[in-house]
C-alpha cells in the first residue's frame, strides 16, 4: 500500500483493476472531535467539532493542535485560538499545520528540540542516528547544536521523547528503530527556517553530510542502492557551495566513472543524476549555473560547459526530445562551446537543438540546425560528427517528405560506420549510427524491401543492446512496432509496444512510453475490437501532448482514427484525420501525408459521402506517394483505389462500402 500527496505515474495505466486509488478526504466535524478528544484534549462537544471545523478536518494540522493544547495548554479546547485566530484566511496547502507548528515553536523556544526539527528539515526520508552524529559532533555548529553536543544517551531520548509526544516526530519504527522521521510538511517548515534564517549553519550541515556521505559508499559503487549515497553527497556538496569538489572528487570519477557514463548507462539513473545535477543551477533554474564565495568551489567554463551538456542530455531523455529545460542548457552550451573552441561539444549542443527543433517546431527550422550540423561536420572531419550530421538530415528530409534525399544521406551515414573508427560522443543522447539504422528500415519500407526493413531494424535493437544504449533501444523498438503497425500485424506491435512501454518506464524515457501506450492501445483496438484501446490511446497522446513533442502527433491521431473506426465511430474518426492533417500541415510533418488522404478517402467511404470527396482524398493519396516516391504507400493507395472502384461497380454502393484500413 502507497500513501502520497500526489498520482504515482507509473500505476495510471493499472488504475481500476490491479491498482485501486482511494482518496483520503479531510476528517468530518465528528471525526475530527474524536481525534481531538484521543489526544487528550477537554471540552464539550460542540465545542470540538468548531475546532475541527476551523482547522478544515486537516488531519495532520488537528494532530498538532492536540497535542500542543495537551502540552501548553492543559487539554482545554478553549485556549485553540491562540492558533486558530493567526489563520485568518490563509488557503495555503499545509497552511494550518503550520500555523500550529508556529505556536509549537514559540512554547518550545530555541533549544535542542527545534535544533532536531531544522536538522530533520535537511533530508528527504528518515535519517539514522549514525547520520545525525556527523552533524553533531565535535566543535558544534554555531547557533545550532551547542545544545546537542555530547549528550548523555538519556537526555537524547529524553528530547526525541518529546518530540514524539507531541506528534513533531513520527514513532520509532520497530524495524528500523535508530531512524528519525517526520511528516513532510513539519520537515518543510523547519527545513527552510534553517535555510533561510540560518544559512552558514545550514552550510555546515551540508558540508558534513557531503563528507560523511562519500565514506559511505564504495569506491566505486556497482549498484543503485550503493551509489544512493554518492548522489545524497553531490547535493550536500553544492548545498554547501562545495561545486568543485562534488563535480571533481564525486560525480565524474565515482558516479559517471568519467566518459563511461556509467551511472546512466549501465544504472539507468538518469533521474537521480538529474536530481543531483539541478544542485548546480541557481535554484533549480536550469541554465543558470550557480556561484559560491568559497574559495576554489567556483566552477570554471569548463565545468559550466560540462554540466551543461550532461542536464541537457539527461533532461532530453527523460522529459522528451522537445523538452524546454534541455533547450535552455544547450542554448547556453552553444555559447560556452564558442568562447572555449569545443567544436567536438558545439557538435553535441547543436544535435541537441536539433531534436527540440526537430521535435517541437517547424521541420524546415529544424532542417536549418541540420545544415549547420552538417557544416561543422565537414569542417572537423570527423567520422563520428558526420555520422549524426547525416543522420541529422536523414531525419528532416524524411519528415519533409523527401524520402529520395533521406535515403542519399543514411547511406552516407551508415558507410562512414560501416567503415569503421567512428567513436560516438559521450554527450550524445543515443549513438548516431542506431539513428541511421532506424531511418534505413523505415525508408526500405517506404522502397518496398520490407523483408530488408525487418532485417535492419533487428540490427538496430541488436547493436542497442550491445551498446548498452537504453535510449538508442527505446527508439528502435518503436520504430519496429510502428513498422508492424504499417504491416498490419497488431500482436506483433502488440508485443514490441509492451516491451517499449516495460524500458521506458524503468529508465524514466516520458516521451517513448507515450509512443508505446499509443501504439498498444491501437494493437488492442484490432485484436479486440474494445474501447479499451481507444482509451489507451488518448491516453498516450495526453502524456505526449505533456513533453512538449509534436512531431508524430499526426500519425498517433491517425492510430487514433483507425480504432475509432474499427469501433464503428467513423464520424469521430473522421475528425481526429482532420485534425492530424492540419496540425501536419502547420509542423511540416509531410511523411504522413499520403496516409492521412487515404484514410480521408477510407472514412468518407463508410460514411458514403460525395463521391466527388472520397475520388479526391484517394487520389491525392495516390499522388503524394508518387511524388514522395515512396513504393509501399502507393501501392497501399492504388489498392484501396481499385477496392474502392470495384465494390461500387459490383453494387455494394447501397449497402455502404467498407474499405481495408492496410
């Protein structure tokens, strides 16, 4: 069982059936005076449940309030507005816990027990004796922890004592019984009264835990659980302006392992490498890199221009190629890489600005970056660079509808590879050459070679696999079920889809388990004819719609106007092809455009319209392909174009044509 204040996302897809979802509402008049009355509280009835009333059933807020009354105020109900008349209006979440908290911490009065609750305030999950030690040892932490420094064994559990009774900190766990813990609002609000009143002693704090959180792991830790302690430092570290020293001496020797990436590649930690990552920006504002005043912490452009890289790429996988925080850090690299003539790092900061382009605006701005990229390459000559420069183009002029020119450009890409000494750049989301290889299938399809595209994209999942490369195998494995969805082979999409969905939630890619939901939902739609599957997708697109990504919108509203379809809502279905055809339209997404016409043309059939409408969407259909030359997508057309003609010439006019949707 799960307790949270806010949706785990990975449950929503088994919400209703394996995971049920209660809501916790605030506590009843009635219920909240018995709370009261069970912490000891006197009064009378009436007067119990005004006092719930005004604290709005906030379950923890009358908690607090019990036990404060009980401990300042002898039990007497009566005495409450000493809280409740400083709430006034104040609708902050949380608001009237700490409106409590405020009066707790006047009746205590600074000592050892509000010196606990700050420290509290500086983790995020119970924290042991152990740790609390290295903030409490000798000399002690000026205005902090005078009062704290070598206690006697009693006298500390004396205070935890009374922090307990009056619910400021939670149980001792019988499993765990050294752990201190807390409610999360209790430690939100001392936390940040340390932060904010207290600074160099908040410093202090953070610069100890650095210290004695780097002992705690290994060396060189070989798992999630032993590195946990590494990352807890690295945030320490910046906490306390320690920028260097977390950069130098933790993240890239212990953490990454240097150009090995390990943490991300081998641990699929990109969202704790985030977590620790966002410590070096300015509150959290990516793209502003923060400052110290400690002497030798200061980050150097170098430093600057490496962090960068690394949330940049890390924000791009888990949040989406069109993600803005990644845009903002590459921006900034760009300019970085300029002052310090890293072209080999302008290179990845460029393809960087390509995928949020690619993804998120025009094709033809993107193609621009693309020829940029394409320049530098040549400049450098460099195997490597070309590569992505090449695979770079391959992807615009594919999605502009040039299959002609994509095709000329992978080659190029997949000979230079083919050729050998072509070493990717560790800043790179995924490896260039697995792009080249996805592109190569999908463009053998569009020639026709299916039996070829088959091949070349399980050469693609292969060397992912190889590679290690989880982001480059996310891609290729949906690149394979959108080519059996293009098929006509639902279980077989069916399949690679779930395992799409499987690696994208354990290693956080938001983006392509959106594309896997999607692709799911349509498989389940032709196997089994549900509403199931219609829903899967919608949601799907909604959690696309949510990273910022456009492009391949039109095709997922086209998987979406074929389930509805098949679900006898072809009016609907209908809809959803206007939609994706004009949003193709606006994005330059003309790869789909052939596709979208013949489903047109497919819909206006069954819905027997002009004839005039349905001649007119399968024609351009047809047209487009010819013109795109892509030999898959004509046929498909020329063959709904003749079924279409034939069940009007055999009569089947009156009784409503139904055309293949493959």
């Amino acid at each position: 069982m799960i307790t949270t204040r806010t949706p785990v996302a990975d449950l929503s897809d088994h919400e209703g059936s394996s995971a049920l979802r209660r809501h916790l509402e605030h506590l009843s008049g009635h219920a909240g005076a018995q709370l009261l009355r069970a912490l000891g509280v006197k009064g009378d009835e009436t007067e119990l449940r005004s006092a719930s009333d005004e604290f709005r059933g906030h379950c923890l807020a009358l908690t607090l309030l019990g036990s404060y009354l009980t401990d300042a105020c002898n039990g007497d109900i009566r005495r409450r507005e000493e809280v409740s008349a400083r709430l006034a209006h104040d609708l902050r979440q949380g608001a009237h816990a700490r409106k409590v908290m405020e009066s707790y911490e006047s009746w205590l009065g600074e000592g050892a027990e509000l010196a606990i609750l700050r420290m509290l305030g500086l983790f995020d999950r119970p924290a042991d004796e152990q740790t609390f030690g290295a903030l409490l040892k000798s000399p002690a932490i000026a205005g902090l922890t005078e009062s704290l420094t070598d206690l006697h064994p009693t006298e500390w559990q004396t205070i935890l004592a009374k922090l307990r009774r009056a619910r400021l900190l939670a149980p001792e766990d019988p499993h765990n019984p050294r752990q201190l813990d807390t409610h999360p609002l209790v430690r939100e609000y001392f936390g940040e009264q340390l932060r904010s009143q207290q600074t160099e002693a908040w410093k202090e704090c953070n610069r100890r835990l650095h210290h004695y959180y780097r002992t705690l792991a290994p060396q060189l830790p070989n798992s999630f659980r032993e590195m946990e302690p590494l990352f807890s430092a690295v945030i320490c570290g910046c906490n306390a302006g320690l920028y260097r020293e977390a950069l130098h001496d933790v993240y890239i020797p212990r953490i990454q392992r240097g150009d090995a990436s390990f943490a991300a590649n081998i641990l699929g930690a990109r969202s704790a490498l985030l977590s620790a990552l966002v410590h070096f920006f300015e509150r959290g504002r990516w793209g502003s890199l923060a400052q110290t005043a400690a002497a030798g912490q200061s980050l150097t452009a170098e430093d600057q221009l490496f962090i960068l890289m690394q949330a940049g790429m890390y924000l791009a996988a888990t949040r989406g190629m069109a993600a803005s925080e990644a845009q903002i850090c590459y921006d900034r690299a760009e300019s970085l890489c300029q002052s310090l003539n890293r072209p080999l790092l302008l290179y990845a900061a460029l393809m960087g600005q390509f995928r949020f382009s690619n993804n998120g605006d025009r094709v033809s701005a993107s193609l621009q970056i693309a020829k940029r990229i394409y320049a530098l390459a040549q400049q450098q000559n460099e195997p490597a660079l070309m590569i992505g420069a090449c695979t770079a183009l391959t992807i615009a002029h594919y999605q502009l509808g040039d299959f002609e020119t994509s095709a000329q450009y992978v080659k190029r890409g997949l000979d230079i590879w083919r050729s050998g000494g072509a070493q990717s750049a560790p800043e790179e989301v995924d490896v260039p050459a697995g792009a080249c290889l996805y592109y190569d299938a999908l463009l053998m399809w569009h020639s026709g070679e299916t039996a070829s595209a088959q091949a070349t994209i399980e050469e693609a999942i292969s060397q992912a696999k190889e590679l290690n490369d989880m982001h480059g195998l996310a891609v290729a494995l949906l690149i394979a079920a959108i080519l059996a969805q293009a098929e006509g082979k639902p279980a077989e999409a069916d399949r690679l889809a779930s395992n799409l969905i499987e690696l994208s939630t354990r290693q956080n890619f938001a983006q392509w388990r959106a594309t896997g939901v999607m692709l799911r939902g349509w498989a389940r739609s032709v196997l089994d004819n549900t509403t199931d599957g219609i829903a899967c997708i919608e949601q799907g697109i909604r959690d696309f719609r949510v990273t910022g990504a456009v492009l391949g919108l039109p095709y997922y509203l086209a998987l979406k106007a074929e389930a509805l379809h098949l679900a006898d809502r072809t009016p609907e279905a209908l809809k959803a092809i206007i939609e994706a055809e004009a949003l193709a339209e606006r994005i330059e997404q003309r790869s789909v455009f052939s596709l979208l016409h013949r489903l047109r043309g497919v819909f206006l059939t069954a819905m027997d319209a002009e004839e005039t409408k349905i001649e007119a969407s399968l024609c351009a259909a047809i047209r487009t392909a010819k013109e795109q030359k892509s030999v898959s997508l004509e046929k498909r057309a020329e063959a709904t174009y003749a079924e279409y003609h034939r069940q009007k010439a055999s009569g089947s006019a009156g009784r409503g044509i139904r055309l293949p949707l493959w």
